[in-house]
C-alpha cells in the first residue's frame, strides 16, 4: 500500500512549514502501519495553473499526477489563509478535477483511492477547510474514511505556529492516529473490493 502527501504550504524547501511537520507525523503513522510514503512539497514544483492534465512546456503537474495515481491513499496538507485552504492546495485540486481516465470497467481511476486531510492555521477554521477540501476530494471521485481530517488550530491574534510547539498536543496525535487506521483501513477494503462499474 502507498501513500502520498502533497504538502499545500506556500513556502518552498527547505523553509520551515507547519504543514510540513503535521503531514510528516500523518505519514509515520502510516508507516508504522506498513504503508510506504513519499512526501511532495508542491511549492518546490512549478505547477501550472489550469484544469488539465498536462499543460505543455515546463508543467510539473505531470510527473506530480503520476504520484497520485500510483498511490492508494492521498493526504493534501494545507495551512489556513483567510479562512481557505491555501491556493497551492486549491491549484492541485483545480488539476486534479482535470482527471477523466477509466479503467477497463469504465469506472474513474480516482474512485479508488483514499484521501485524507491535515490542517494548520494560527485561527478557528479547520472545519471550513476540511469541509471545502472534503467536498472537492469528493467530486474528483475519492473516498473519505471516517475522521479523515487531523489538524491544529492556534488562537485568534495569536503567532504561535504548530511548528513552534514544544510538543505534539495529545489531542492531535490522536486524531492523526485515527485518520491514519480508518484511511488504510478503507483503502485496504476498496483495494479488495472495488466500486462497481456504473
């Protein structure tokens, strides 16, 4: 089983990033139950704007959309800004849409995999970002397991960055446990059992 993680921070390598550290964690916990992982930070990657598969020249979305369809579980990390997720992570969803290929049942490759979400943001608004996050995963044609969303929000007006904690709270490696399990769980049942052709 693979999983990938197309971390949304808007700040390349090797700047520090909160989102970076939050999908590090996501990813042990994968590890930890056999999953191999690789990590992307889609900031490092000139990934044009648009909803195509490939838009010529020096587009990186080509070789990005070879990971993700290689892999049984995709977790997007995205930090907050001004509510939203962060525009990288709104560009690879954009480019994600453009997905139209079939398997030989007719059924869209996405429709088998997992995706799973981690946030991070210095105010309230996970929730807003996970559930505008969710719902394009979704139309793309991805699952969402249970608790498919681990995150981490400071306090309004306030400059502390996950990064900058002392230690990971409880609460929230926690839930990075849960969407861990319940992700490999679901991709493990639809690896198993695929979605009927329609």
């Amino acid at each position: 089983m693979r999983a990938l993680s197309l971390v949304c921070t808007l700040n390349a390598s090797p700047e520090p990033s909160s989102s970076q550290l939050l999908s590090d964690q996501v990813m042990r916990e994968f590890e930890k139950l056999g999953v191999s992982t690789e990590t992307v930070r889609v900031a490092d990657h000139n990934v044009l704007p648009g909803v195509s598969v490939d838009l010529g020249g020096d587009d990186a979305w080509p070789q990005l959309r070879e990971k993700v369809l290689q892999a049984d579980i995709l977790l997007l990390a995205t930090p907050i800004w001004l509510g939203h997720p962060s525009s990288i992570c709104q560009r690879v969803l954009e480019r994600l849409n453009a997905e139209s290929e079939t398997d030989d049942q007719g059924r869209p490759l996405i429709f088998g995999k997992v995706a799973a979400v981690a946030v991070v943001g210095n105010e309230d608004g996970a929730h807003k970002v996970s559930a505008d996050t969710f719902q394009g995963l979704n139309d793309i044609g991805f699952s969402l397991a249970p608790n498919a969303v681990t995150y981490w929000v400071g306090e309004a007006q306030h400059g502390t960055d996950y990064k900058d904690l002392e230690a990971t709270p409880e609460e929230v490696a926690e839930t990075t446990r849960t969407l861990a399990v319940n992700a490999v769980h679901l991709a493990t049942l639809l690896n198993d059992h695929p979605y009927p052709a329609s």
